[in-house]
C-alpha cells in the first residue's frame, strides 16, 4: 500500500467520523431541547390549576 492511498484512506475515515458525531450532538441537541419544552409546557399547565 504506498503512501497516498494510505492518506487518502486515513482522510477519509477521518471525515466519516466527524460527520458522524455531528449528527450524533445534533440528534442529542434536538432531543433535550424537545424534553426541555415538555416539561417547561408541563410545569405551566401545572401552575395553571
């Protein structure tokens, strides 16, 4: 395996990953910001009554 192809691999490989946990903290994100609003919407209807 001579040198480039090798660079090329590792880059590759590299990318992956990092889109991979950019989706990863996007999904997390996306999640606690929706648990957030449900239990921010169920302290208020709570408050309410």
């Amino acid at each position: 395996m001579n040198k480039s192809l090798f660079t090329v691999l590792i880059s590759v490989v590299g990318g992956v990953a990092a889109v991979t946990a950019a989706v990863t903290a996007f999904l997390i994100f996306k999640n606690k910001q929706k648990k957030d609003e449900e239990e921010l919407e169920h302290y208020l209807d709570n408050s309410i009554q």
